[in-house]
C-alpha cells in the first residue's frame, strides 16, 4: 500500500508523509460485490475528492494486471486447441450438411446406408471435439478469471458538507467491526456450505451421471428469448456446452432418449433456458424436435420463442380422444407451432388448467406422444416440466409416458438434500432418471468440472471532509 500512496502523494504534490495519508484514508468493500469504496479526509473538500480518486487510479496503475508467463503460455496454448478444434467442427458440420443434402435427394438403398455411416462417423468425431472445447474452454475461463481488471466505477466528489470528527470515528469503529463479524459469517458460511458444485458431489448424492456442464452466461434482466443462445451465440462456451450435452443424449447410452423430461429440484436453476437451448441443439443437428411447455403452473415457452400461447397442450387436455386415434392431425397441427429453428416445432402451455397433474397422468399426453413419433415423424420430444420439489407434475408425466429425466442443477446453490430428494421422487414410481445438468459454472466451479465423455410455485458538528 506505501507505493500507492506515495505515487498519490507525488503526482498531487502533497506536503503529506505516506504514514499522515494513511491515516486519512479509509477503505471497504461492499457486501457480496466487488466493489472497493475509498474514503479520504481532508480539510479542503476539493482536495480529499482528488486525493480519493488519485488513489484508485494509482491502485489499478500498481495492480499485477497481467498473467504470469505460466499463465500466458497456458493461455495461448488453450487459445490454440479451441481455434483448431473449432476449425475442424466447422469442416463437420460441412460435412454433416453435405450428407443430409445428398439423403435428401433418395438415394439408392446401398448409397443411402453409406451415407447413413458417414454421418454416424462424422458426428461421433463432432462430439469428440465439442466435448473437448467444452473442458479446454472452462479451463481457459479459469486461467482468464486470474487477470486483475480494477476500474473506477464512480469518481469521487467534492462533499457539500463537512463531516465530525466523532462521526468519523465511530463509523471506523463499526466499519472494523462489521469486518470482523463479514468474516467470521463468510468462514462459517463456506464450513456449513453443502450445495453442488462438481460431479463427485453428484456422485456422492445419488449415483448420476453429469451428462453436460453449462457456464454461467448472460445478465439478470435479460428476457429469455435472449438466453437462447443456440441460436444467437452460436460461437459462445455455453453453445458447446449444450452441443456437448445433446451428444452425450443422443449417443451416450444404448437407446437414444425419445422422451425426456426438463426439470430441477427448486425454482429459478435454468430449467426452461436448458430445455430451450437443448432442444435447438438437437433440431440443428436434424433431430425432429418437438418440445412442450408441461409447466402448468408458470409457463414461459412462449415467451422463450416469441410464440402465441392462446391454444397450446391444454387445448389437447380439453378434447376427447377419438378412440384408439387418439387425437385428429388437425387437432393436432392447431397446436403445433414451427419455431425460427428447422425441424423444432413447440407446443406452448394454452390456458392453465386447475389441476394439471391429474392430466399429466392421463391418457391424453401419452397418446399426445404416440401421435407425434407415429404420425409425424417425431424423433425427440422435449418436455420442460415444473421443479419437482414445488410441484410434482413431472412424476406422474414420467410414468405415464416412460419419459426419462434431466434434472438441472445450479453449481453452487442446490444441495445435496434437495437433489436426493428430488431424485427419489421419480425413483420411488420406477421413473429413470439419466442424469444431470450442472448448470450456470464460474470460475470456482468450473475449475470442478470435467466432462464424463461421454418459497412457493405459483403464478406467477467538525471541520474536516470526507469525499468518496
């Protein structure tokens, strides 16, 4: 700190020793942020905001801003694997549209199946890199999180007023000792913390998979139509992390999933953002997709996709099944919406029923599916079904229609209790569960994490001055 001072007292030119400006100084951080406030006193208001800001300045110029050598060669190499990595993925996906092109033109039984090899050959090597850029890109936000990046948020002002000296004091006093009781609260919060973070906590919890990693992306206030980077962010961490995730469901298990199930064990884990984004990223790679909106209690679908929610599963609900048909295609294209995204069509809520989990229990959504997969062509169908531990409507969904589960877990913020509990739910009634999503990964989770390879739910009197 005696550097920064002196360099503040140097480029002011003030009759001050280090020691002296040291004792006008007062600094703290404000709570759950980053943010570093400096407070200076001086008998001359003008001057104590320049004194405060030269010292920020002075900081972010003597703060190590850079990578070790170590780092930066790390760095740099990381940086290298992913743009050739991405290189190759590019050349793929070529590759992949070349092929489906050709399949597309009815080809011969004997070139059909050749192509229906190559292609096969051709995504298994997509996984393997997408799964790579995965790890390597969560390793370089580790070694990037490393950098200093000090800024001014707000300059300091000249105070209107002066302030008093007891003030002043007192308010030190209360400043060191609201540190002491931060600290002891911080440590003591980190010993009882038992939420998940990596997937030996997985593990240990309930014996699952972690099938995708997805790190931390976007801001608060941003609408959910912007969270579906698949197809806004295609370059992006994220991306690739729901790249990585759709391959390990397409092909990491004997019987690729038909019919799955969206959850989380609590609200506000990204359910919806993953169900969305997962679903594009199967309808990119040609997968027909079909992904309903079963959150009957707080349905969002429609907003993901900027689609009209007037008619939608309840509407279905509502009709009576024509026999062993089960529903009209005319019914059934009434609720179909196409999304911006080829082969990803939605079916959005419609209006909410009273009792939702007594319809997803019934024959309606099992002939719902049926119909999809035996008369269109479905090859996927997606339901985002509400937190399991708020309402248990993915239970009886999951028995009804032999669905399988993704439960979307939060790094960091759901605990082991909540997910055993949320796991059991579907256990108990013979529901499988393939596996989990760790969701929303910084630098402190991530560093974890690797890739295996494969509150209620409803509707929603002195002479001196101070300058900071």
């Amino acid at each position: 700190m005696r550097p920064t001072l002196q360099a503040t007292i140097e480029a002011l030119d003030l009759d001050l020793s280090p020691g002296t400006l040291a004792n006008r100084v007062l600094t703290s951080i404000t709570p759950e942020t980053s943010i570093l406030t400096i407070s200076v006193e001086d008998p001359n208001r003008v001057q104590a905001a320049l004194i405060a800001n030269e010292l920020a300045n002075q900081l972010i110029f003597t703060s190590p801003t850079n990578l070790t050598p170590q780092q930066q060669i790390q760095q740099d190499l990381l940086q290298a694997e992913i743009t050739a990595l991405g290189e190759q993925i590019t050349v793929a996906r070529q590759a992949i549209q070349r092929v489906d092109q050709q399949l597309d033109q009815n080809p011969s039984a004997e070139e059909a199946a050749t192509l229906r090899d190559e292609r096969a050959d051709l995504l298994e090597d997509l996984s393997g890199w997408q799964q790579t850029v995965a790890e390597l890109s969560i390793s370089l936000s580790t070694v990037d999180s490393q950098t200093n990046t000090l800024r001014v948020v707000e300059s300091a002002l000249a105070p209107s007023e002066p302030i008093n000296n007891n003030s002043l004091r007192n308010a030190l006093l209360a400043g060191l000792l609201g540190v002491a009781l931060a600290f002891g609260l911080a440590l003591l919060i980190e010993y009882l913390d038992n939420s998940i973070r990596t997937t030996e906590d997985v593990r240990i919890a309930v014996e699952l998979p972690v099938l995708g990693g997805i790190i931390r992306f976007g801001k608060r206030n941003e609408t959910y139509a912007e969270k579906l980077i698949t197809l806004n962010a295609a370059g992006s961490t994220a991306v690739e992390g729901y790249r990585a995730l759709r391959t390990n469901i397409l092909f990491g298990r004997e019987n690729p999933l038909r019919r799955l199930i969206v959850t989380s064990a609590r609200i506000a884990e990204g359910k919806t953002v993953t169900a969305s984004n997962l679903a594009v990223a199967l309808a990119q790679s040609g997968v027909e997709t079909v992904l309903i909106d079963a959150d009957l209690h707080r349905p969002q679908l429609h907003r993901v996709f900027s689609l009209d929610n007037h008619i939608g599963l309840s509407t279905l609900f509502a009709k009576p099944l024509t026999g062993q048909a089960g529903f009209t295609l005319q019914e059934l294209y009434e609720v179909l919406q196409q999304s911006s995204q080829p082969h990803l069509r939605v079916i959005t809520s419609g209006a909410l029923p009273t009792s939702p989990a007594e319809w997803m229990g019934g024959k309606h959504i099992l002939a719902l599916c049926k119909q999809l997969e035996e008369m269109l062509g479905v090859e996927a169908i997606i339901f985002d079904c509400p937190p399991v531990l708020a309402v248990t409507d993915s239970v009886p969904l999951g028995s009804a229609v032999g669905a399988s589960v993704l439960l979307v877990v939060e790094a960091g913020k759901t605990r082991h209790e909540s997910l055993i509990r949320a796991v059991e739910q579907f256990r108990q009634v013979g529901v499988e569960v393939s596996g989990v999503v760790l969701n929303r990964l910084t630098a402190r989770t991530s560093s974890y994490y690797y890739y295996y390879g494969y509150g209620r739910y409803s509707k929603p009197v002195g002479s001196e001055s101070r300058a900071r």
